[in-house]
C-alpha cells in the first residue's frame, strides 16, 4: 500500500472527474460487500475526495466482490495516478 499527498491543477481534477465518470466510479460509492468464505481472495478498498469538499467523496470496498466494471475502472486510476509515484 502506498499513500502519497499532492495538490492538482484543476486540469488534472478535471481529468480525474473524467475518469471517474466515464467508468462509473461515482457509483460506486458505499459499495461493501466481502466474501469472509474466501481466504485467499483480493481485498480492495478506494477512497476519494475531490474539490476539496467533504461532501464529493467516493468511499467503497470489497474482498473478492467488486461492482461492474472494477477492473477498468482500476487499471484507468492506477494509470492516472502513477505519474505522482
């Protein structure tokens, strides 16, 4: 796990809204479902603020559950974000 703290221009938020959108990541949020069955299974969990307000936030969470389109929706916020790794 890695966590790291960077302020974006507004033409990165814009593209980070873009990503979100377009993969549906806002719906996501309050998403929670884990399968305690499964002992080897991945565990995952995003959380996202944006315009610096508390009420724009995405928080959700799974083990070996996801919702539709996770797996795009991942590789598309890892590929935005390693820029800042």
């Amino acid at each position: 796990m890695q966590a790291k703290r960077c302020r974006m221009t507004e033409g990165e938020l814009a593209e980070l809204e873009e990503i979100i959108r377009a993969h549906k990541i806002d719906e996501w949020n309050d998403f929670c479902k884990l399968d305690l069955c499964m002992c080897s299974g991945n565990s995952w969990t995003i959380h996202v603020t944006y315009r610096e307000s508390r009420d724009e936030f995405i928080h959700a969470m799974g083990h070996s559950e996801a919702p539709d389109g996770f797996a795009e929706g991942k590789r598309a916020i890892e590929a935005f974000f390693e820029r800042y790794l």
